[in-house]
C-alpha cells in the first residue's frame, strides 16, 4: 500500500504538524482534511526510489537511453544504438541521442 504526504493548507497540526504521511490503497480518494485535527489539507507530490536490475542491452532493447556522468558537462551514452554519439557534451545538440527512435506515440 502506497504512502502519501499531505500537506496543511494553514496552520499545521498540534500532533502531525505541517506534513503528514498517511497509508493509502490507489482507489482511495485524496484527503481533503486533516483526520487528527480536521484543518484542510491537500496532496503533495513526493519522490519515490525505483531500483531497475537490468543490464545495459536490456534497457536498450526496452527503449531506455542511461546516461553516466563521466566529466563536467560530458556524459557517456552506455546504452547506444547504431549510429548514435558515444558522448553527449554539453553545448553540442548535434551530440544528444536521437529519442524519437524509441518514443512513439
């Protein structure tokens, strides 16, 4: 089960304060009040942390790009198809991977 942040539209709470996290299923609607001290509040968006197992030509082959830094304003493409820059440099567009070979609508 997801957890959400909330925020305190005014004044925050005396026992959560100004953000509050609370366990939701997805189909729950958004809180629109606080349930300790019913101020209104409103849904806040936050980071999640993803951790992909998948080596360098299987994230190709999914359609993703991974760039590695590898010096101020120089990145390496790890992931590169034919016909692609291994390095994307800052300043240089000509060096950015061409996406529309793997977004589509």
């Amino acid at each position: 089960m997801p957890i959400y942040e909330y925020e305190h539209i005014s004044e925050g709470c005396t026992l959560t304060g100004k953000l509050f996290e609370v366990k939701q299923s997805l189909t729950d609607e958004p809180l629109t009040h606080c349930p300790t001290c019913q101020g209104p509040v409103r849904k806040r968006i936050s980071r999640i942390g993803l951790s992909i197992q998948k080596s360098r030509a299987e994230l190709r082959d999914l359609g993703f790009t991974k760039l590695v830094k590898r010096d101020d304003g120089i990145y390496e493409n790890v992931t590169r198809r034919q016909g692609e820059n291994r390095y994307m440099v800052r300043g240089q567009p000509d060096t950015i991977p061409d996406f529309s070979r793997t977004i589509s609508d």
